[in-house]
C-alpha cells in the first residue's frame, strides 16, 4: 500500500480486498480477535502490470468484531490536508466517501456485512 509521502508499507494478514472500480475506497476483511473490517480511504485503485496500486488518504474507516464501528486516523486526514498534498477535490471526495459509507459499515450492508467470511475461508483452502 503506498502512502501519500511515497512509502510502501506492506500487509503482512490474510485478508479479503474489495477492489471497486473507480471507488475512493478500499474495503479489507480482516477477521482478526480485534476487528472484521477496515475500509482504506484512498485514489481509485488502478491495475497496471499485474498489480493494484493506490494512494492511501490517511482516513479510514473500521468495524470491530462487536459490531462497534467509526473513523480512525482522522488527526492524520487532518495533518495531510493542511501539508497541501492534496488538492480541494481530493479532500471532498474523501471526505463525502467516508461519510456515505460510515452508514453501510454501521448496518452492516452487503458487501459490507459478512459475506467476505465465505471468501475468505474458500481461499485459505483453495490450493496454491
């Protein structure tokens, strides 16, 4: 996953990525103890040489395993805005991405809900 400065910070958990087309956003299903899910608020992902790339905007959004959800990194969101690293357009599709999508989390909306457990467990018995 790239960073806004350039860094590419790997993902070390097994997990299901939700990659839609032209979406500011980049649901994973973790299913770990802690949390089921974390969506990335991002630029659209592209496919380009047999790899997804996109540039995280910092704010995300996530659900616990209890069902509790809400917004994490919101004072990093903030700090990227005031740097000028993104344009004002940026900030008010991230911005308006992450509230319409706050609701779905909350309500557990398909594909937001649990159907990325069945993914997830077909590929961890699919063979390699």
């Amino acid at each position: 996953m790239q960073q806004p400065d350039g860094c590419i910070e790997p993902q070390p958990d097994d997990a299901v990525w939700l990659v839609v087309e032209n979406a500011w956003y980049l649901p994973t299903f973790w299913f770990t103890s802690e949390t089921d899910l974390t969506i990335d608020i991002c630029t659209p992902p592209s496919f380009k040489d047999g790899t997804w790339s996109f540039v995280d905007m910092e704010l995300d959004l996530f659900r616990r395993s209890d069902g509790h959800a809400g917004v994490v990194d919101q004072d990093d969101w903030d700090l990227l805005v005031r740097s000028g690293l993104v344009s004002q357009e940026e900030v008010h599709s991230v911005e308006e991405t992450a509230e319409s999508l706050l609701t779905l989390v909350e309500h557990k909306v398909e594909p937001l809900g649990h159907a990325a457990l069945v993914w997830l467990h077909s590929l961890r018995h699919a063979p390699t």
